[in-house]
C-alpha cells in the first residue's frame, strides 16, 4: 500500500501452503499470475527417505512435545509436497514422529489431495 505521496506504508503478505486455503490459493496465482518469489525448491533439500523425514520435522523446530493441529497439517503439507509419503512406511513413520495415529495423517494427505483437485 502506499500513502498519497508515493511512499510504502504497508504490505499484506499471506501464505496459504497448506490446510482449507489450497483452493483460495490456487485461484488467487491464477488471478494474479503469481510464480513466486523463486524459494520454492528451498524444501526440497531434504533427502527422500524417513531419515529426511525426521531431519525435517527437527528442523520445523516444535516448541512443545506434542505439535498442535496447526503444525502437524503444515507439517503433512509440506512432506506431501515433497513427495515424502512416496516411501514405503513414510506414513507410519510420520505418525510415530508426529505422536498421532497413521489413521490421521492418512486423513490429511486426503484432505490435501481433496483440497487440490
């Protein structure tokens, strides 16, 4: 935004990666014919194994034992974007790592899948 002389005064920025949004955000780009700032590849550094898994959801860095609602869909997002659940127990692995049941991420990755289609 900028005021009436010219100068900047705020900016709105969201991030919609993951969760209910996926479709707001998909035609939002569409709309703008938004590509990015480009760092979208940054997340795909982690290896594609359940190591990679684990080093990712460390380096999420959850403040508390358990991570909350929030955090465990963003988390689901971004390994599904990776192409984590790809691996063979990557699900159950997730689950054990994320302290829920593989029951629940299997509902996530649908939701996801849902939510982009």
């Amino acid at each position: 935004m900028r005021d009436g002389s010219g100068n900047s005064v705020g900016v709105l920025c969201i991030l919609m990666k993951c969760t209910q949004f996926f479709k707001i955000n998909n035609w939002i780009n569409e709309f703008l014919k938004f590509h990015g700032n480009g760092n979208e590849d940054d997340i795909k550094n982690y290896p594609l194994t359940l190591e990679g898994i684990s080093e990712y959801i460390k380096d999420y860095n959850i403040q508390k034992s358990k991570p909350s609602k929030g955090e465990r869909e963003e988390i689901i997002c971004d390994l599904y974007d990776m192409g984590m659940f790809n691996i063979k127990g990557a699900v159950m692995h997730t689950a054990d790592e994320l302290k829920m049941s593989a029951k629940s991420v299997y509902r996530y990755i649908s939701e996801i899948k849902n939510a982009r289609s």
